[in-house]
C-alpha cells in the first residue's frame, strides 16, 4: 500500500480498522513480555489508537509512528491532549506526557529515533502491507530494534482468494520465516473472530483467524 492510499483513506474517514476500544488482547498478553514501568515501548503504525494511553498507563513511555497527520491530530484531540509539535525533518513529532508520535513513514526511521525501545506492540501494522512489502517491513523493523527487544504482535489469517486486503492475510509459517531467524515465536491465542467482525463476512470471508504471539530474543 502506498502513502497516498492511507492518507486517502483517513481523510475519508474510511477507518474500518481503528478499534474504538484498549485491544482485548494488549491487557492480557502484554505482561508476558516482562516489560518494567519507565521502558520505552515503540507502536508502529498507529493511528490514532487507544492502546497508545493504555501503555502510557502501565508507565511506559510510548513511540508512535504513522504517516497520516488527520490521524495524529485526532488521536491528541480526541483525548483532550495538547501536544507539543516538532519539526523533526521528515518527521514532526508530536508529544504530549508519556506519548510520542512521530508524523511520517515508518521506512523513513533510522535507529536513532528508536533508541532505548526495548518492546514493540504490532497489532495492525505487518498485516497492513502486501506480501511484497511484509518482508521489507519486518526486516526495517528488526535493523531499528535492540538486540533484546521484545515484540507482541497480532496476526489475521484467512483465505486470501476471498477477500483482497488490507488487512492481508498472515500465516503462521511467514511469522517465522520474517522472525524466526532473531526470536523464539509462542504463539499464545489463536480463534475464529469472523462473528465478532461482520464487515469482513460482507466481503466474502467464510473464516477469519486472530492470532497472537510473544516474540522473545532467541540470546534472551
């Protein structure tokens, strides 16, 4: 997907994939991760997300990234957060207490922006990218990560044939040909959540995995 397309889609308010709600999974799963309060937690793609104020919650600091400012701006506006902006060239960052959003592409990165991120929480961001592109994606995220970083990550699998993306379809097998090289991959949900997202029924799917997994640094 292309920068235009996201940006079109947030100026439309075309946002199927913003969930109004914390993720049922982030309070559950998030403490097997073992990440203390005051570590640096880094949310890729992240719109304008709630999970943001909940890890800010648990007394982490937070990173975001995302490219679209109608997103940034909303996430601080809906909150009632006034943000400091700052020209940061290619980005502007945005900042308000424990947040932080960086305005811009998530390649655009280098590790310097990520410094002392010791945990990344990916509920919507490698499902959002083609095949062609998931790879690239994750090995920029792993060039940007500390050796010892810890990621939670949220996966859809479906049959690819009945629905074109995004959100694309991730199988178990390309978690571990992206991760498994660096992390010990536990797989800790794993459910048929269709029922729970009916949009997806109109557009053809006849079955729709959620899956959830721990990646832990295979030398921790």
């Amino acid at each position: 997907m292309e920068p235009d397309f996201w940006h079109a889609r947030w100026e439309r308010g075309e946002i199927g994939w913003h969930e109004t709600e914390i993720n049922v999974h982030l309070p559950e799963h998030w403490p097997q991760l073992g990440v203390g309060p005051g570590s640096r937690v880094f949310v890729p793609l992240c719109g304008k997300s709630l999970d943001l104020l909940w890890l800010a919650g648990e007394g982490h600091r937070v990173l975001g990234i995302e490219i679209s400012h109608v997103a940034v701006e909303a996430f601080f506006a809906e909150n009632a957060l006034t943000p400091e902006v700052v020209k940061e060239p290619p980005f502007l960052r945005y900042s308000a207490g424990e947040v932080e959003i960086l305005c811009g592409d998530f390649f655009d990165l280098t590790t310097a922006y990520l410094d002392g991120v010791t945990a990344v929480f990916d509920r919507g961001s490698l499902i959002a990218f083609p095949p062609q592109t998931r790879f690239r994606y994750a090995e920029h995220l792993l060039r940007l990560l500390r050796s010892n970083a810890k990621i939670l990550l949220i996966t859809l699998n479906y049959d690819q044939a009945e629905m074109p993306g995004p959100p694309f379809s991730v199988k178990d097998d390309d978690v571990r040909d992206m991760f498994g090289r660096h992390y010990h991959i536990e797989p800790v949900f794993r459910g048929d959540v269709l029922a729970e997202n009916e949009r997806f029924r109109q557009r053809g799917l006849t079955c729709l995995w959620e899956q959830v997994y721990v990646l832990r640094p295979s030398e921790s």
